[in-house]
C-alpha cells in the first residue's frame, strides 16, 4: 500500500493554480466535470507510480449544497483553498474494504467506477471508506484501478500539458494532526507502513504535504 493522491480544494480554480505555481512551480492539467457537482484537476507526478495532487473546484454549487459531501466541501473551502483529503493503493480493494468494516463497524461503502478524462480516456477503478475518510480527513480512503497500464499511460501527455516549472516526483510525506477517530487510527489498514508525521498539537487535518521534485525536497502548505 502506498500513497496515492492528495486533494485540496477551493471555491475556483484561480487561488489553486496561482499557489502552485507560484510557490511551487507545479503546472496543473485536465479539469474534468465530475457528477457530484465538483471539477477535478491534476497536479501529475513524472513517476510510473501515478501520483498526484488532485484540486476539487465547484462546478454545481446548488448540487453541492443538496448533499452531505458538498456541504462539507463548501463549509471547508468558504475561506480559501485547503486540504480535504488523501487516499491510498491498495492492491486487494475487496480484503481492504473488510478491514474497514472490522475496524468502524461501518458499510466501508466499497464502490467501483469508471474515471472519465476531458479527452475521453477512461480507467476503471474501486474505491472504499471514501465517506468515513471524507468525514475524518485525516485517515484515508483507498483506490484500485483495473487498468494500470492506461493509467500510467497517460502521464507523458499530462506532464506536457502541465507544463511544470519544477517538475514533481512523488509524494513523500503527509503532516496531519491526530485523527478524530482515535478508536480507529491505531488499527485503519495499511496507516502504520505509510508515511505520515502526526503532530499531536494540530487539528484534525492535513497540514503539509512533503513532495520530491526534480530539483529536490518541496513542503507544500497552504495559506
């Protein structure tokens, strides 16, 4: 199991991009609709491992507000952009998901799709304990794809539409504050072997996300 991708978020797309770039060098590509009333862009990594930084922007606001999920995303984005949350691969989505339940008691809610691209390109996947981690925001959520190599096979073309001043590389570290489930955090699958530096004194939350990059170590926060 590894780290798979980070989201953040925000009202539009304009503070994103700007930070990024700015501060980081990171180009961003892609902004594709999604039907839960947000619009994803991508932050890719030049790595075969497909990693990268997701950012949530909204699209529907009315269905945001008509949801637990967008209500959430839009009381966590109304002062600026922010950490929302992250996920993990795992290569066995069905035993993860039973983990899951073992742990909270919980419908790990194990779900499986399709991601669809701008340009059509589409990559099977499964995804569980999405709402448990949305709700957390410190324990993740956890991804399989039924298409590896389509899915690695998009990066090159993402790269070049990014169009990074410093390119990024992987994601190293995350920074969160204890999680608010603390009946759950010693025992949620996979969390003890990833990297993650817990800060007993901040919230429950994201803080900082630790990135390599092509010109070395990078700490991304936000403002």
């Amino acid at each position: 199991m590894r780290i798979d991708h980070v989201i953040l978020g925000a009202r539009t797309i304009e503070p994103l991009r700007e930070l990024l770039w700015d501060q980081y060098g990171f180009g961003i590509t892609d902004g594709s609709p999604n039907p839960d009333g947000t619009t994803s862009w991508v932050v890719p990594f030049d790595t075969p491992d497909v990693q990268y930084l997701e950012l949530l922007v909204t699209h529907d606001e009315r269905r945001l507000a008509g949801e637990d999920f967008g209500r959430l995303f839009l009381e966590r984005t109304a002062d600026g952009p922010d950490f929302l949350n992250w996920a993990a691969l795992t290569d066995d989505i069905e035993s993860t998901a039973r983990e899951v339940e073992a742990v909270t008691g919980a419908d790990p809610d194990l779900f499986r799709g399709e991601s669809v691209r701008a340009d059509g390109g589409s990559v099977p996947w499964a995804e569980a304990a999405f709402d448990l981690s949305w709700r957390s925001r410190v324990l993740p959520f956890f991804l399989s794809y039924g298409d590896p190599r389509a899915r690695a096979a998009r990066v090159p073309g993402d790269l070049r539409a990014a169009g990074h001043r410093v390119c990024p590389t992987s994601l190293r570290r995350l920074e969160t504050g204890p999680a608010p489930e603390r009946d759950w955090a010693d025992r949620w699958p996979g969390l003890a072997a990833l990297d993650v530096l817990v800060d007993p004194a901040a919230g429950p939350r994201i803080t900082a996300v630790h990135v390599d990059t092509a010109e070395g170590e990078t700490v991304v926060r936000l403002p």
